[in-house]
C-alpha cells in the first residue's frame, strides 16, 4: 500500500484479495487518513482461511503423482481437482461421497465448452479411480462420477482470401502491417503463431526461394520453398541489407520491438471484430493451409513442411471435407511412392484422367 502523486492528485493503490486497487485524491493529507483507515482495518480483520475439504490433500498428492515432472500437467490437473474440492460439501468426507454430491460440480462444468467440459472430467474420474484403489472412496468412478458421454468436438474452419483480406484491411494503421505478416505466414506457409513471432531477416533464403522456419516445440527448425504470393510478399518486405538476426515484428512494430504471440493475438482479434468476420483464431491460418495441401501433398511430406512428428496430427486435418474425402486423401498419402514430389489429387466423379508412366526412385 503506498502514495504516488500523478499531475494535481495523489494516488493510492493497494491490493485486495489479489488485486490491485486504486483511488485519486485532491490532496495528500487525504491519501493518507485514507491508508492509515485501510492499514487499521487490516490489522483488525483476521485472515480470511477458507474451508478446506478433506480431499484437498489427497487432490495435492493425485497432482503430484500424475503429472510427475510436467509442470503443465500438474497446475491443469490441480486447477481440476482444487474444482472438484470447492464444490463438494466440506463436512463430508471421502468414504462417504455419493453421486449427488457432484452435481453441483457437474452444473458448475456447463460453463465450459464440451472439449474443456471432456478433459476435466476425464480428469475427475482418473482422480476418483485412484481413490478407490486406495480405498479413500467406497464406490468406483463408474458409479460415483458417470460419464456423460459428450463427443469431441473437431473444430475445422477454414480462411478464405476474401475473408483474411478483409481483416487485413479492417486492422488500425499502425498495426495492420503485423497483421497482415501474420495472415502472409500462416497461410501461405503454415506457420504458427510462435514461429511468427519468431521468424527473422535472415530465415528468407533469396537465392534458394526457402524460408526457415524456426520450430517453437522443440523440433528441429525446417526450410520449406516458397509459394509466388509468400515470397513476393518477402521480397518487398525484408531489405537486402537487413541484419539476420532483425525480427520480423520488430521490423514492423511501431515501438521498434519484437512484440509476444499473445499481443500478436489480440491485434487479430481487433482487426476481426472490426471487420464484422467471424469467430476465426490465428490458427486457423495454420488449419487452412494444411488443409489445402493435405489433398495432393503425401503424408511424410505433410509432416516435414508443417513440423508434425506423429500421423495422427496431420490425419486430423483430412476431417474438414468430411469422412469419405478423408479416407481417399488418407490412402493417397500412405500409398504415395514419391515422397519427394506432389501427388495430383484424384478426378472428381465423371472425369477420367490419363495413366501416368511410373518413375522408379533409386
């Protein structure tokens, strides 16, 4: 709790329950009757402690056992199990919970969408499993805590140019360059928004038309050549005499500084709102160039451009035209022999296609 004086006031600021607070006053005398109020009710009031459930420790033990040396997992898995604790009733212990004790629980999970909503109860009941063997909970996870069979949602949008280009234009002047580096990359060359923020002068390879791409989930980095559009776009952008290790939103940043995925973020949302689009994510830049690509690009090679090191990841991103295009794009890139070139996609129904001669690859 201090005073500051900004201009013709004096400022308090103090934190309560976590948050900062502040209040202007027109003189200083005034500021501090107001702090010497504060500071004595402090010293008055006992601390507030919470009533803590009996499964708060066990919770804390589950955390730790689970997520062993993955500091994300853990802080998930206790922000999920602190959940549960808060909202059972605190004078019943373990041994004695029934399934109406989580429906309070389970009406405060309705909040979240069904993804979040699947994760955090497959998190309970994995909790509870390891109760019951334990012999801390009287009944398996199947009674007490039972399923309610939500199906994953497969969020599968796609950008087209009109829409990115209105975004673009719709972005505030001084951001609008960061923006459209953002909608450049992502679709053009499917990078992620980190690997944005991360890009430099001296990934553009003028001479070989490839862009490095510097990994942000501790892969290795990749160079992937250049569509006309992305290395246009580059051409005009980077000076030839630019140092390589210059940062691309530096470079384009107002303030001159390379700015974080999350102000990179909120600068596109800005602009999307303005532009009346919907609700489309940076990702989904990533999402539509794989997309595009996946009905002609064999599947090693899906894998090597995006950065992807399981199938699964890039079969996921075959869902967006439906089940029977999946399959056929799925058996094209597993029965790809040329993993070094681009498979034509497949003749539509009616249409006919030429035999190509086969080229053996030594």
């Amino acid at each position: 709790m201090n005073i500051t004086r900004k201009g013709n006031r004096w400022v308090l600021d103090w934190y309560d329950a976590g948050h900062r607070r502040r209040k202007h006053y027109h003189t200083e005398a005034q500021a501090r009757r107001a702090q010497q109020q504060k500071q004595r009710i402090a010293a008055e009031t006992p601390p507030r402690q919470p009533p803590k459930h009996p499964l708060a420790l066990l919770a804390e033990q589950f955390a730790a056992t689970r997520a062993g040396a993955t500091p994300t997992h853990y802080k998930q898995t206790r922000h999920v199990t602190s959940l549960l604790a808060s909202h059972l009733p605190p004078n019943v212990p373990p041994t004695q919970l029934h399934p109406q004790h989580f429906a309070e629980f389970r009406q405060h999970l309705r909040r979240y969408r069904t993804n979040t909503r699947i994760i955090y109860e497959s998190t309970v009941r994995a909790f509870l499993q390891w109760l019951w063997k334990a012999a801390h909970v009287h009944a398996p996870p199947s009674e007490l805590f039972p399923s309610s069979r939500l199906r994953q949602e497969r969020r599968q949008t796609t950008i087209d140019p009109d829409t990115a280009a209105r975004i673009i234009n719709a972005a505030p002047k001084n951001t609008a360059p960061l923006v459209r580096l953002l909608a450049t990359l992502g679709r053009e060359a499917g990078l992620r928004i980190s690997e944005v923020t991360k890009a430099q002068c001296g990934d553009w390879n003028r001479a070989t038309r490839t862009l490095t791409i510097r990994s942000s989930k501790n892969h290795p980095h990749r160079a992937n050549p250049a569509n006309p559009t992305l290395a246009a776009y580059l051409d005009a952008l980077i000076p030839t005499q630019a140092p390589p290790d210059q940062n691309l939103t530096a470079l384009l940043s107002p303030t001159g500084r390379a700015i974080n995925p999350i102000t990179l973020r909120r600068h596109w949302q800005t602009a999307r709102r303005k532009a009346n689009a919907p609700h489309i994510t940076p990702h989904d830049l990533r999402r539509t160039w794989a997309t595009e690509h996946a009905d002609h690009c064999p599947l090693p090679v899906l894998m090597e451009l995006a950065g992807w090191t399981k199938p699964q990841t890039a079969i996921h991103y075959l869902m967006s035209r439906g089940q029977e295009p999946k399959r056929a794009a799925v058996a094209r890139a597993w029965n790809a022999r040329q993993a070094h070139t681009l498979e034509p996609p497949d003749p539509g129904p009616g249409e006919s296609q030429p035999p190509q001669p086969k080229k053996t690859v030594n």
